[in-house]
C-alpha cells in the first residue's frame, strides 16, 4: 500500500509524516484490497482553533473513498479518519 503526503501552503515535519504514514499504514490489515492513501494537510486561515485540516482519500479496488477532518492538530484529525475508515474498511 503507497501513502502520499501531501502539505499545502507549509512544509510538514518529519515527525508528523512518520506519524500519518504508521497510523494509516494500520488499516491495511482490515482491508487488503487498498491499494493507495494520499492525504492533503491544508491550514485554514481563520481565527477558528480547530484550523488544521487533513483530507485523505482511500482507494480501494475500484472505488475511492474520501474524508475531511478540521482539529486543532493535524494528529487529531489523522486519528478520527482511521477510525472512521476503518469501520469503513470492513464494508468494501
């Protein structure tokens, strides 16, 4: 499975990218069939605190799935959307 970082607007440190790449890298024992993870990091420019958006896109034989998480840090954000797929993972 090949993950892709990708930071918009900032250069993202090394520790957050080893960070995204175990966490996601963990979902591939629920779904052997996804093939790809590319993740946006993206900073909102408003005084909102949870401004630190993650977008990652799973693709998984044929299909891909997409989710969206605005947090306070990027780790958050990471952490809500492998929880959200995995439960997803089960179902393709």
């Amino acid at each position: 499975m090949d993950i892709k970082i990708n930071a918009v607007g900032f250069s993202a440190s090394a520790q957050l990218e080893d960070f995204i790449q175990k966490k996601l890298a963990k979902l591939e024992k629920y779904n052997d069939a996804i093939l790809s993870v590319e993740v946006a990091l993206k900073l909102e420019k408003d005084d909102n605190l949870e401004n630190k958006v993650a977008e990652v896109n799973v693709s998984i034989k044929g299909q891909d799935v997409f989710a969206k998480k605005n947090a306070k840090k990027f780790e958050e954000a990471i952490d809500e959307l492998y929880l959200k797929f995995k439960a997803l993972a089960f179902k393709y």
